[in-house]
C-alpha cells in the first residue's frame, strides 16, 4: 500500500496521459475502505438474481426463491444511487500555473477523474461542470460507466484560458442542480472571495451540499523570490507590476491568509467543507482527507 | 557664521561622494535586472493591495533617501568641512602668538613719498614696530628678509627681542622682491612656529613687477601648502606702497658696444620715461664727468621716449659715461634712476695674429690678404686710422694670446697641442675666433683636434674639397643680412653676389646644435658659421681667404666685412660689466695679483681697502655693498707698480624703478587661490587690525547628522516591519 501510494506523487501522476488510468490509480488503495459502506440504492426495479456468496447482506436473500429452490439468492435491482454529485472544475487560465512539474488545472483534474471514479463505485450519479468565465460545459450526474467516460474525455479536453468568474458560473449551476445532490468546487480560488461566496450561496439555497477544494500551487501562497521581479497576470496580460519580491512578499502572504481565511469563515458559515490542496502534496492525502469529509457529512 | 564651508582638509576625497549615489545606484541596477514571470494572483492581490503598494513605493523612495543623505553625510564629514572665522585679538587673548615678518627690501622701497619723511622701508618698519609692540613675551616673531641675518645655530629663531633688533637693522637690498616666492619662504618658516595662531604679514610697495601676471601653478602650489599646516597660518599684505607716485626715469641706457676704439664713433641709446606733467626735463651724458650732450625732453609725447646719439673717443682708456635727467622738478620720490652710467673701454690698437701654416707664403697665403684688408697700407706718410694691428704667426703664444681679443686661424696649420689648449682656452674666456680653412687644411687634424666631436672649436666636421667646374665657381646664397656682420651685404644685389666667386671650398657635416649657417655656397654647403664656446664666439669659413679659393679679397666688399668681423668678435663684449643695485660687483684678478692690495673707490667718493678681506676669494674680488649707483673703481696693486684699475658701474635694476601697482586682477586672483579669508589686504597707515582666523570644523556634525540618519533609518526599517506584522491567520484549514 505504502509503495502505491508513493508512486501516486503528483509528479508521477503528471506524466500518466489518461486519466482514467490516473483515476483508477488513484482510487485503487481507496476501494477496499470503501467497500463496507457502498450506498445502498432505494430503486425497486428488479434487474436479475445471482447466487448469495459469504459476506453478502442477508438483506437481499430473496426468500421466496429460497423456499422454493432451497438456494441461496440475492435479488439485484436496476440502479442503486442515492447521490448526486457535480464536480464543478476551475478551468480559468490561472490553473495553468505550474511551479514544478503538474499544474493546477492537471493536479484537480486528476482529483476530479479518482473522486468520481470513486463515487461511481459507491453507485453515486457523478456530473461535471467546467467553469471558465462562465459555466463551460456540463454534463449532467449519472451512474453509468458510459457517463464516466464522458467526464474523463471533457476534462481530458479541458484548457486553462480565460479569466475567473466564479459567482457567475454557480449561479448557472445552481439553477440545475437537484435538492440533496453534492457539489464539489475544484479551483484556485483566485477572485474575489465575497463573489466566490455568493456564488456558493447561491447552491446551498438550492439545497445541495458543497465541498469547496481549493487546489493551489507552493508558490502562489508566498512570493518566494529574493529579487526584483516583473509580474504579469496570467488572466489579463495587460496587468503587469515590477516589484521587489524581498520588500513584497510579507504583504503578498498575509494577504493571501487574509483571503483564504476569508474564504474559510465563508464556507463554514455557509456549512460548506472547504480544504485547501497543495499541489506538491500526493493525491492519497488529498483524497483522505476528501473522505474524511464525505463520511462526516454521511 | 557662514554655514557653509569655507575649506575642506580633504578636498582629493570630493569623488567620494559619489557613494552617495549608491544607494540609488544598486536600486536601478537591481530594478533593470527584475525577471519576468508569469503570476496567477497579480490581478486579485493589485486589486485588494492598491492602496498599500502606493505606500511601499513612497516608503522605499524615503529609505532610499535617506540611505543616500546619510552616506552623503559621512563621505561630507571625511572631506573636513570647515568654515573660517575671523576674530578680534586682544592682549588678554590666552592664545600664543607667532608671527613672520617679511620685508620687501627691494630698491622700489626706497621710493619717498612726498607726504611723508622717509621712504617706504621706513613706514614698513614703523607698521611693523607697532606690530610687535602688541606682541606679549610669550609671543614670538621672525624677519624674513634678503638682508635679515641668519640666526647662529642654537639660537631661539623666533626670539622677539632680537627680531625687534634686527627689524631697526634692516636696511634695503637683496634685488627684487618676488612675492610668491617670500610668501613660500614665509609658510616654511611658520611651519616651525609651535604657536596657537600663526601670522604671516608681508611688507611691501605692491610693485607690479613682484607678482608675475596669471602664476597660477605657483599660487595652487602655495595654497597646498598652507593648506598642510595645522593651524593654517593667515596672510596679511601689509600695502606700504604710495598710490599715486611720482618718478621721472631712464628706463635704459645702452651703447653699441661696451669696448670701442678710437678709430670710428659708438651709438648710446636711452629710453627715458618722465613722471607726468614734469616739465623742464634735459637728458644730459657725461662722459668721464665732461658733458658731451644734454637733450631737452619734450613736455608732451610717448610715455618711453628714445633718445640716440654718436660718439667718437679720442682717447683710449676707461670711459665713464653717465646719462642723466636734470632740470627743474628733476627730484622725485626715487633719485636712484634718474641716473644710469656705462662703463666703455676705449681701445686705440687692437693686435690681430694672424696664425697660417707658413708665415712666409707671401701673397699666396691667406694671411696676406687678411693683413692688408685690416691694416691698409696706403703710403708711408699715410697711416691708416684703424686700430688693427695685424700680426702673422706660425704658432700661437700666450704673450700675445693675453693682449689680444680676437685670433685668427689662416688655414688650420696642424698645431702642437699645447698651443690648441692656448686657443681653446682664449675663446672660452670670451675671446673671438675667426677660422678659414683652405686647401692646405689637413681635414684629419681639423676634425681630429678641432672639432673634437662637436665638442672642439669647428661648428662642423670637415668631409671633402668641393671645386667648382672649369670655368665654373659657385656663389654665396641664403646669406642671413640680419647678422650685424653680413649686414654688409645688405644694397648688394643679387648679381653682384653672382660675381662673387667661390672656386672651391670645404663641404662639412651636420652643423652643432646651436650653431648657425650664416650663408651657404650655391652648391648647398654652408660657407659661413657662427657658434659660440662657453664665452667666446667663432665664425667659420669653408673657404680660404685668398683668391685661389673665392675672389672675396678682391672686391671692396672684403676690407668693410673683415673690419665688421673683427669688431664683432673682439669688441662684442666686456669684461667690465657691472651690477644692479644691490647685486655683487665681481673683479677677476690677475695671476701676479693675487696677493696685491686693492683699494676700492665708491660713487659717493670714499675709498675702502678690501685686500685681505674676507671677501677676497682666491681668483677675484666680490663687494656686495651696492646701494648707491654710480661707479665703483677698484684699484689693484701698489700705487707704482703696475697699477691697475677696475671700473664697474651700478645701475638700479629698471624693473625696480618701474613703480606701477600690482594690478587688482591678480590680487583678485591671489586672493581666490589661498582663500579669501586667509589672505587680507592692509593699508591702515596708523597700525594693523591684530584678528586671528580660526576654523570651525563641520566635520563632527556632518558625522552627527549622517549616524543620525543612518538610525533613522533603522527605526523607519522596524517600524515598517511593525507596522506590516499580520495578525497571524491561521491558514489553511
């Protein structure tokens, strides 16, 4: 287990082309955890019987057929699920950034593909959303493999561009997204936080849970430079400073405390998760602490 | 007080200063080399930081200001700013004292102004009598004079009775004054002083002649030099001089030739200079004391008037010929030029050898011609009225070599080298030597003996016979007519210098350095050269002088440019020239009159023995005492034993009678160059304003006020850092 989960450095993962290959990876040690506490479905339309093996919830032992076979069957049902869940993915062109070798918009991608990997395996509905300036691309939840592929073939094609507008973007989302279901929000969060905020809002008013994720590189968190240097806004190019790192980088990181705490009380006064991802960090801890989450809110 | 600095101790650090720039300097450099980045957080941190990035620039631009005022302050402080205060002295001033007197003891000095009784000498003492008078015991003082004393070794060089003593001792003398030469004397005398204040007066008349125009060199040199001292002494010229002077004067008087002989007259020439508005004025010349001309000076005319006339000496002998302004209104404030004196030695026979190979040759030798050209003989009951005595000689000898003042070499006959050490000596004492070289020159002897590699008596190596084509001569070209001798060519045209022929001659090497080719042969090598040895002049002929190498003894030309020649190079110049006031009259003695008595006969009539003195050195007699012009005779030997007499003339040196100020431009530039407040003018007649200059340093305040500024910055520094401390968030959850 240990050595899986040193391979599945985002270093590693970087250089892995599918992500559905990355997904299964990713998720692989996860499943064994998961397998006990898979969602029960509540549908009641009858797809086939199979035999009971060890281990099997006597609560599915079809009687009847055991009164009249004297074996042992279980009674399987057509769909399962009972959560829907949008995966909602910054695709803005700061998640093109990169210090080291995965950028942001590859690390949550990889995040995104082995959540809903995992979530399908639950026999949840799992959708997507891209969210650039506006709200990209959606593909609605299921739970079907076919559904899972289409995930894995957007975000595939998913391009960093553009610039942020997050409040817009849920705002679209939250006019289609069901009562009940889940919403996880992968970006950097890189915009105003009361926009960002509102736009969350907005969802739990709708009534679907939320996971913030904010997925943010090493170097964005401080101005880690010892020298002058001339800045340019990867979403607006026109935007452009010459400052020294050294005279700026105490102001840059409170700031940037100040922003994420802001974000922080928001989500929590909105009972919103929220987790804040580093892209140097390997995927096992990220997804950990991501089910951590999902078994509080079960 | 002037807050900002007169001086700085260190001016050489001034570049220094451009440290204070540094600090912008790295800013811009560190600026240019910023790196380009890619940033996803630029827009979100610009718009919530606007407001603080506005003040970070300000905060920056304020430390960098004042990183670069405190460096500045401090390379300040290390040039030692320091500005100059002058204070009143007072007898209960606790500070010592010391001063250095120096007098201008120039005969400009002895100019009495018609206000007052005495002359300028005497008004200087009297400001610096009452100078001293100020001075306390424990104060000291030193003259400093052409004329002062030196003090005996062990003795206090600052002594302020001694130096009240030797100040009632001085007396005029000692030639001109050169001011910045005495205020250079003086700074090295100050620098012994161990006193409190130093002071430097000067006493003068303010004599233009004392500060040559535009020294600039010299008065940043004196001003490095005062700038060394510590404490720096002040200057004080103390201006004795009258304002507005009155002097008639002879600017010059010369004659032709300080030796003449009786045979022909002698040009004098004067330049004369009236005081303005004098009238009544004569220039009268004596001679031996009997008038011989007196010219009237016209009331109005040119400031310097020239005035020349001739005369014919009858008599051989030493001549004392004075010129003099007389007439009304003849006395003004400085009598010592008003007059000027010659002395001119008359000669009547002037003996010429003549040395050539074979006395005998008849005319064929040079010697012949030469002969006949300087004596002419026109009949037995005709003596010519020449003073050549021309005497052809096979050898030279010291006999007549001692009587002689001019040897002409016929040819060069190969002579022993005894006699060549005669010759050569003879012309470095001033003697004059005229060279033909013929064909019978031997040009290995000439060049081995004579030229000596241009350190011998030939201006030139001889090289080879040049001989003119059969029926063909060369002719004399590029003859330089400005030379008091060739001018005798000067009317003789060009055609007639064509019939002048030249058949052969010597061609000759390159030239000494400063000698000069005074004509040269149309086939380009110089016919005629003149060079000098130590005293002695020699004039070089390529030619011999007889027909079989040039017709030049042939024509009428040959008697006048022989004549010219001879008196060129033997009446040129004289043994007796005398001395400017003040200077020292030297007389060479004889070898038989080394231990003879010499009596000394002064212009005012008092006659002094100085045989035996101290001032008879081993060859010769010096007298120094030369205040008053005139003549001075020196009487050497027993009164009838080969008695011989000396007479030397004294004359005021005419820069010293020229009373014209300095003029305020150099002042104004003297002043500029060793500081204004180091150097003061004085010309309070009743005393001297007794002030002290003394420095107030910057530097510890520049110092003060840089440190100061350097914590400053450090306080800015923390609390900026304070002022930014977060409230620590907790960060990521």
């Amino acid at each position: 287990m240990t050595e899986l989960r040193d391979f599945l450095d985002p270093g590693s993962v970087a250089q892995l082309e599918r992500l559905q290959v990355v997904a299964r990876k990713i998720a692989a040690g996860f499943l064994r955890g998961l397998h006990r506490s898979s969602a029960r479905g509540s549908s009641i339309e009858y797809a086939e019987h199979r035999p009971y093996v060890p281990g099997d919830d006597l609560k599915h032992l079809d009687w009847r057929s055991y009164a009249r076979t004297d074996r042992f069957y279980l009674k399987q049902f057509e769909d399962e699920t009972n959560l829907r869940a949008t995966l909602v993915l910054d695709t803005s062109a700061s998640m093109s950034f990169s210090s080291g070798e995965i950028t942001k918009l590859r690390y949550a991608s990889c995040l995104a593909a082995a959540m809903a990997y995992l979530l399908l395996g639950q026999r949840d509905a799992v959708g997507l959303a891209l969210a650039g300036e506006s709200l990209e691309q959606h593909i609605p939840p299921r739970a079907s493999a076919e559904n899972l592929a289409g995930i894995y073939g957007a975000m595939e094609k998913a391009r960093a561009e553009g610039r942020t507008d997050l409040s817009k973007v849920l705002s679209q989302l939250a006019e289609r997204v069901d009562p009940g279901s889940l919403t996880i929000l992968i970006s950097d969060l890189l915009d105003d936080e009361q926009k960002v905020l509102s736009g969350i809002s907005q969802l739990r008013q709708r009534g679907s849970e939320v996971i913030v994720l904010q997925v943010l590189d090493p170097c964005e968190k401080e101005l880690p430079f010892n020298s002058w240097m001339v800045l340019r806004d990867i979403e607006d190019p026109s935007i452009e400073m010459r400052l020294d790192a050294r005279q700026l980088a105490e102001l840059y990181r409170e700031n940037f405390i100040e922003h994420q705490e802001a974000i922080r009380k928001g989500c929590s006064a909105a009972e919103v998760d929220y987790l804040c991802l580093d892209t140097s960090a390997p995927f096992a801890n990220t997804l950990g602490r991501f089910l951590h989450l999902r078994s509080r809110q079960r | 007080m002037n807050p900002l600095p007169d001086t700085f101790h260190n001016p050489y650090l001034w570049p220094l200063l451009l440290f204070a720039l540094l600090p912008t300097l790295l800013y811009l450099v560190d600026r240019r080399r910023a790196r380009r980045m890619d940033w996803p957080a630029l827009r979100f941190f610009l718009t919530r930081q606007r407001a603080r990035l506005r003040w970070i620039r300000l905060r920056e631009a304020l430390l960098i200001l004042v990183r670069s005022l405190a460096l500045f302050l401090v390379v300040y402080a290390l040039l030692g700013p320091a500005t100059r205060v002058e204070r009143e002295l007072s007898s209960s001033s606790s500070l010592n004292r010391g001063l250095v007197l120096v007098f201008d003891t120039s005969f400009s000095m002895s100019y009495s102004p018609a206000e007052e009784a005495g002359d300028l000498l005497k008004r200087a003492k009297a400001r610096a009598r009452a100078l001293l008078d100020e001075l306390r015991p424990t104060d000291s003082a030193l003259i400093v004079s052409p004329r002062a004393v030196d003090r005996a070794p062990g003795d206090n060089l600052f002594d302020l009775e001694k130096t009240r003593l030797e100040l009632e001792d001085l007396e005029l003398g000692g030639g001109p004054f050169d001011l910045l030469h005495a205020i250079d004397n003086a700074i090295g005398k100050t620098a012994l002083l161990s006193t409190d204040i130093r002071e430097i007066y000067i006493f003068t008349d303010h004599q233009a002649d004392s500060l040559p125009a535009r020294e600039e060199r010299s008065l940043e040199f004196l001003a490095s030099r005062l700038a060394a001292l510590d404490p720096a002494p002040s200057i004080t010229l103390v201006d004795c001089g009258a304002p507005e002077t009155s002097n008639h004067r002879i600017v010059e008087f010369k004659s032709d030739s300080l030796v003449t002989g009786t045979d022909s007259a002698i040009g004098f020439h004067a330049r004369v200079a009236p005081a303005p508005g004098a009238s009544g004025l004569h220039l009268r010349v004596t001679v031996n004391g009997e008038v011989i001309a007196s010219r009237p000076l016209e009331e109005k005319g040119p400031a310097v008037r020239e005035i020349s006339f001739s005369h014919r000496f009858s008599s051989a002998g030493t001549a004392r010929v004075s010129a003099e302004l007389v007439g009304e209104g003849a006395g003004d404030g400085l009598p010592g030029d008003d007059a000027r004196h010659l002395v001119v030695e008359v000669l009547d026979r002037l003996e010429v050898p003549i040395i050539q190979n074979s006395p005998d040759k008849g005319r064929a030798g040079g010697g012949h011609w030469l002969d006949l050209a300087l004596f002419p003989r026109y009949g037995e009951g005709q003596p010519p009225k020449v003073i050549f005595r021309p005497v052809i000689l096979g050898s030279a000898e010291s006999g007549i070599l001692s009587r002689s003042r001019v040897l002409v070499l016929s040819g060069i006959p190969a002579i022993e080298p005894r006699e060549l050490e005669l010759i050569e000596n003879f012309v470095r004492r001033g003697g004059g030597l005229l060279v033909f070289a013929d064909a019978e020159t031997d040009r290995l002897f000439a060049n081995d003996r004579l030229w000596q590699g241009g350190r011998g008596l030939l201006p030139a190596a001889l090289l080879k016979r040049q001989k003119a084509e059969t029926g063909e001569a060369y002719h004399p070209v590029a003859v330089n007519l400005e030379h008091p001798v060739l001018s005798v060519f000067k009317g003789v045209s060009e055609a007639d210098l064509d019939r002048l022929a030249i058949r052969s001659c010597w061609t000759t090497g390159p030239v000494k350095e400063k000698a000069v080719i005074l004509s040269k042969t149309s086939g380009g090598s110089p016919w005629i050269i003149e060079h000098s040895l130590s005293d002695g002049r020699i004039i070089f002929f390529a030619t011999g002088a007889n027909p079989a190498d040039t017709d030049l003894p042939r024509t009428p030309l040959f008697v006048p440019l022989l004549h010219r020649l001879i008196r060129y190079l033997a009446l040129g110049s004289s043994l007796a020239i005398g001395c400017n006031q003040g200077g020292s009259l030297e007389v060479e003695l004889e070898t038989g009159e080394r231990n003879a008595e010499i009596r000394l006969t002064l212009p005012d009539g008092e006659t002094e023995k100085i045989a035996d003195s101290a001032e008879t050195g081993k060859r010769g007699v010096s007298w120094r005492k030369t205040a008053q012009t005139g003549f001075y005779s020196f009487d050497i030997g027993q009164e009838n034993n080969d008695k011989r007499t000396v007479t030397l003339a004294v004359n005021m040196d005419p820069a010293e009678s020229n009373l014209e100020r300095i003029d305020a431009d150099s002042l104004e530039l003297l002043e500029r160059k060793l500081g204004a407040d180091r150097l003061r003018h004085s010309q309070d007649r009743n005393g001297l304003r007794q002030s002290v200059i003394v420095e107030f340093e910057h530097w510890p305040y520049a110092l003060l006020a840089g440190l100061l500024l350097l914590l400053c910055e450090l306080v800015l520094l923390r609390g900026f850092a304070s002022s930014r401390a977060p409230q620590q968030a907790g960060g990521s959850s």
